[in-house]
C-alpha cells in the first residue's frame, strides 16, 4: 500500500501538478489495477484526476444488466464529499433509456472520460524510428450506481450539472449563463419526471497518459512540432499536455 502511495505521487497528471521526479519515467512495467498503464504513462493523482473529470464531465457510462452490456454517454459531476467520504459522481438520463434498470438495481458500472487524442506518425521520429501510435488521455471510474428518487435532490443534480457544463461553456464575462431558473414551474413538473438521477459511487480510479514519455527528448520534440502543424483539436490538446511533459526533461 505504502508503494502505491509513492507511486501516486510520481506520476505525471495532465492539469494537474508536476511529478516530484525530475525526468520521465521509461518503464514498461505495468502499474495498473484493472485499466493496462504502462509506468511511464502513469496517471494517478486524485487531485488531477478530479481536476481531468472536471474539464472532460461527459462520460461513457458502461453496465450489464441480465449479460447485456449498456452504455450511455452522461454528464457527471463531483457531488460534495467530506474527507473520508467515497467519491460520488452525480449523472443523469432519461428515464426511458433501458439503462435505467441497471441503477435501479445498483448494478457495478464504470464511467470513462477521454479528451481529444491524437496519431503519431513515424515521420516525426529522429532518434528512435518505431511503428506508429496513437497520444490519448483517459480516466476510468469504477463503482456501484445508486438511484435518485427524491424530486428535490433530483433537480439539485440538474441544476448542478447545468450550472457546471454552463461554466465551461462561457464565452467571457459578458456572457451570462443559462440556469435552471430560467425555466418555469410548469417545465420543472414536465421535464422532472423524464429524467432518471444518479450516482455512481466510486470504488477505483485510474487513468492513463499517453504522450510519448518513452521517446527521447530530441523525438518528443519533433512529435510535438509535427502536432502543432495541424489543425484539429486532438493534435493540438496532445502537444500542449507535451510541452507541460518536456518542461520536466533533465530538471
């Protein structure tokens, strides 16, 4: 336990604070539990992975129910906890998706976050001239679901989840946000009982940061000029979380 600690304290975390090591990790041992993440692509500060949640809340959330497998793309939050309370991400659907029997019957789940990835080419390898790849960032929430009956706490979560997709979607301070309190009553009645709330009660957290740690810094140079040379976004999310990465090289 005393190791994973120490693990955890290590790793890099996109948006989150910089490892206390002062070069990259090149291992390929594995230092997942049930997610495959090679060492040097360690993701496991809960800060950061709090914080990548936050910036990344629509989630594929996965279940079975009777050997069939659902999945549900949900807006999640992360309801107020007290220190040595779990993690409880807050989501919601609608009431008539077929999920919905599986967070009735507190069925375990796993809900995954991922930004915009990015592929590699070897074209932008100078030392090491390997196969291609593919950069990406993703977090994965395991748990059991717990349903939300009671009207009031319900349209708390929606509230909640407007006001923080509202947040990231500001265009500046001019912009005023949309709130739930722009609807009237007579929607409240109508739309509350569409909506099926939740919470998945997390039991293991874990991600996974692929950004070429296991190149030599003269390559993850190359790679992140080659991504800044594109357009899309993934491209460009991949070389802005790099650049943090080679901020850490030879301190």
């Amino acid at each position: 336990m005393k190791e994973k600690k120490e693990k955890q304290s290590r790793s890099t975390a996109p948006g989150g604070t910089p490892p206390a090591q002062h070069n990259l990790a090149r291992t390929w041992d594995n230092v997942g539990e049930q997610m495959f993440v090679p060492a040097h692509y360690e993701f496991s500060n809960p800060d950061a992975l709090a914080a990548y949640i936050a910036a990344n809340p629509v989630g594929q959330l996965v279940s079975g129910h009777k050997g069939a497998l659902f999945s549900t793309f949900v807006p999640f939050y992360a309801a107020p906890k007290k220190k040595h309370e779990k993690l409880r991400l807050a989501g919601h659907m609608a009431a008539r998706n077929a999920q919905v029997v599986a967070i009735q019957e507190n069925a375990s789940a796993m809900a995954v976050f991922s930004s915009p990835g990015a592929y590699i080419s070897p074209r932008w390898f100078c030392q090491n001239v390997t196969a291609p790849t593919f950069s990406y960032v993703s977090v994965q929430a395991r748990g059991r679901l717990v349903p939300v009956d009671d009207p009031a706490e319900k349209l708390n979560i929606l509230r909640l989840t407007v006001d923080h997709m509202e947040s990231l979607a500001s265009a500046g301070d001019d912009d005023e946000p949309w709130s739930m309190d722009m609807l009237t009553q007579a929607q409240v009645d109508r739309y509350g009982p569409m909506v099926a709330a939740f919470y998945l009660e997390v039991d293991a957290i874990e991600g996974v940061a692929r950004l070429n740690q296991e190149k030599e810094e003269k390559d993850m140079r190359s790679i992140v000029e080659g991504l800044s040379a594109q357009e899309n976004p993934g491209a460009q999310h991949i070389a802005a979380l790099m650049r943090q990465n080679l901020r850490l090289v030879g301190r």
